[in-house]
C-alpha cells in the first residue's frame, strides 16, 4: 500500500502521524484514504472545488507532480509526500 508523508504543519488531523499507510491507486484516492481516517486533512491540502492549494506541493519518490497530479497512479510501494510551502516573516 501507499504511503502518505505528513508535513508537520499538517499533523493537527493525523494525531501527530508523520507516514500514514492507506489504500489508493491515484493521487485523489491516497488523499482521501488520509481524510477518511483522520478528519479534517483535507480541507489543508486540498481547495473546496478538489484542486490543490497553490501552496501545496506533491511528491511521488521524490518527484515532483505536475498539473495533474491529483490524478497520478500509484503503485503498492509508491511514497507520496505533501509539501507545504508556509511563508514565515
């Protein structure tokens, strides 16, 4: 199965969980599998319409997706990492 990199500013919602192991063959489904466990993930990576964040970004091994990511099919052993770009000042 997947999993799912938490930023730390996003584990609010997953009770502090840095790697979340779900069930997902897409980008979407991975996304979703996190939000059904731990309510509230979503709405932190993802815009009410479904579209990214401008400020999130998706890794699949270290790569960077592109427009299409939330689309992207996974493999069992494929590690998905949210990055959020949080501004400081």
């Amino acid at each position: 199965m997947p999993v799912v990199l938490i930023p730390t500013a996003y584990r609010a919602p997953t009770q502090g969980k840095a790697e979340i192991q779900v069930e997902g063959t897409t980008v979407a489904a991975c996304l979703q599998a996190v939000e059904d466990a731990h309510p509230g993930f979503r709405e932190l990576v993802l815009d009410p319409k479904g579209s990214l964040h401008p400020f999130v970004k998706l890794f699949v091994n270290e790569e960077q997706l592109g427009g299409d990511a939330l689309d992207t099919l996974l493999a069992s052993d494929d590690r998905l990492e949210v990055l959020a770009a949080i501004a400081g000042g």
